[in-house]
C-alpha cells in the first residue's frame, strides 16, 4: 500500500494521469493524508 502510495505521487508529480486513472479518487486521498501527515 505503502508503494503504491509513493507511486502515486511521484507520477501526479510527474504530471502523468495514467496511473492515476487506475486508482480511485477515495484512495488517492487517503495516500495524501498520510503522506502529509507522514511529513509532520
């Protein structure tokens, strides 16, 4: 999950949609959650 997350947003960064379009919007902000919270 964790590698999926970090996929996630390297592609989003990347400015890539595809791998984004596999995943659900729900999921895709549960990963930002915890990654912002991760940077705290």
């Amino acid at each position: 999950l964790l590698k999926t997350c970090h996929e996630v947003h390297f592609v989003n960064r990347s400015g890539l949609k595809e791998r984004e379009s596999s995943c659900s919007r729900k999921h895709l902000d549960n990963c930002r959650l915890r990654h912002e919270k991760q940077l705290e």
